[in-house]
C-alpha cells in the first residue's frame, strides 16, 4: 500500500513540474524574438533602454509595429522620454497578423496601445488607426482626429498565433503632443509621387460600421468617442467582418498560460487521489 501510494505521489510531483516548466519556457521574451533581425537592432535597443520590453513580456498578447534601423533613426536621438510615448504607441493590445488584417471588415479600425494604459492620454493619443486604402495596402497613423496615417504595413516579421505578432512599418507614428512629426520619406526620382495621406477628420466612433474597402479609400477614418474608449489595461474588441463568414484561422487557438493551467489542475486532481488511498 505504501509503495503504491508513493508511485502516485511520484506522479503528481512529475505533472506538477511539467506545468511549472511550460510555463516558464513559454514565457514572452521579445528581446530575444527581435534579435534574431539585425535590421531591427536599434528598435530593440530602444525598447530595452526605456523599460517597455518588461512591460511587453507581462503580457499574453500583444502586436508590435516594428521600425527598422533606418526608420528608427529619425527618433533616437530624442529624449528617453519622448521614445519611450512614441514607442508606447507602436505596441497594440491585441493580435494582428497579416490573416487578420485582410479578413479586416473595414475600411479603419482603432486599435488600443500601451500608452492608453498609463492614464495620461489625451484626445486619444493611446490609439492608433489603421485604414486600408487600397487592396494589399494598409496605412497606420495617430488615433487623434486630424493626424495623417503616414506609416505604411510593409510585411510581417514574426507570427506567433495568438500571443506575439511583430509588423514592420515604414514611418514612427508620432501623436500630437509627442514631439515633432515623422513624415514619409519622398518617393525616389522619377516615380510617381504618392498621393497624399488621408486623415483622421471627422472621425467616428469605433463602433460605428462600415463598408468593405472594395469601393475608394476612405476620406476619413474613425476615432473612438470618449465614453467608448478603453478602460486601463482593455484592449477593444477585434472588428469582425460584416459580410463574410468567419474563418477557422480568426478563432483563437488555447494559448500556452491555459495549457499550464490544466496541466496545474490535473495536478491537483492527482494529489487528491494520493490524500486518499493514503487515508485509506
């Protein structure tokens, strides 16, 4: 009986530390994930000298805008605080991959970023609009009413469904109240030059539905009212598509915090089966 009862305790301590260990190793560390991509060395660098990469790893989900060396350049020589409002603005509180974006329902959407959850924004300067303008053609700007969208979606660096998403855009988005803005570069010589970017004039409320982005691009782009806005911490919901059905690849898959869990759960069923044959 007692050689029994230690084989099951045996059991539980192995399922036990299978939990702990899968949550540790699962654990979010973009520092090490951005390093990988030299091009991305000094964005990395930034995020570490102001602090957000603690604060990115704390959470489950989360996108990232990512600049590139170049790109970055045009704010590194700022203020740590300033980087670090600027930066704040380039990490949004829920996942976009590349999937999601083009099953976007609308034309615009305002996405919630971690300087919503300081308490210091104003006018909406904690979220940023992202709007397609053109098929495989997405644009990025301040959520305050007026701003231009002057960073464009150049492709995705890392997908981790449904924790870690990493976007590169071309241009820092800087919000009214955050220093100088950042405009896009001038098209080389000889090229078309860019139409100009549209503007979040007139906003409506995130809420409000809009059509799909088969017709022209949109005149404006939405911003939240402020009885809509996010509380501290909330990212809003993902915008649904309004004519087409759900996909398979939009349902969230378990992610890894929930498999420690059941794994921590069945633990503890085990241990209650040895507290009873040993009581027996």
């Amino acid at each position: 009986m007692a050689a029994k009862a230690s084989l099951l305790l045996l059991i539980v301590v192995a399922f036990l530390i299978l939990a702990l260990s899968t949550t540790s190793t699962t654990a979010m560390n973009v520092t090490k994930v951005l390093g990988e991509y030299p091009e991305y060395g000094t964005f990395n660098d930034l995020l570490t000298k102001t602090k957000l990469t603690e604060q990115i790893n704390h959470r489950q989900t989360i996108t990232i805008l990512a600049l590139d060396n170049d790109s970055v350049s045009s704010i590194a020589n700022r203020s740590m605080d300033e980087v670090k409002k600027i930066l704040m603005n380039h990490i949004i509180l829920d996942f976009f991959d590349k999937i999601k974006i083009q099953n976007l329902g609308k034309k615009s959407a305002i996405l919630t970023t971690l300087y919503q959850t300081t308490g210091t924004a104003m006018e909406q300067q904690g979220f940023v609009n992202i709007t397609r303008i053109g098929p495989g053609d997405v644009v990025f700007g301040s959520g305050v009413p007026g701003s231009p969208l002057v960073s464009k979606l150049l492709g995705p660096v890392v997908s981790q469904p449904f924790n870690l998403s990493v976007l590169h855009v071309s241009t820092p988005i800087v919000a009214p109240g955050f220093g100088d803005p950042v405009l896009p570069p001038p098209p080389p010589p000889g090229s078309k030059p860019p139409s100009s970017p549209p503007k979040n004039s007139e906003a409506p409320s995130p809420s409000e539905e809009e059509s799909d982005y088969e017709g022209e691009a949109p005149d404006s782009a939405p911003s939240p009212s402020p009885s809509d806005a996010p509380t501290k911490g909330k990212s809003p919901p993902s915008p649904k598509d309004a004519d087409e059905e759900e996909e398979e690849t939009d349902a969230p898959a378990p992610s890894a915090s929930s498999i420690a869990g059941s794994g921590i759960a069945i633990a503890s069923v085990m241990g209650l089966v040895v507290v009873s044959l040993v009581a027996f």
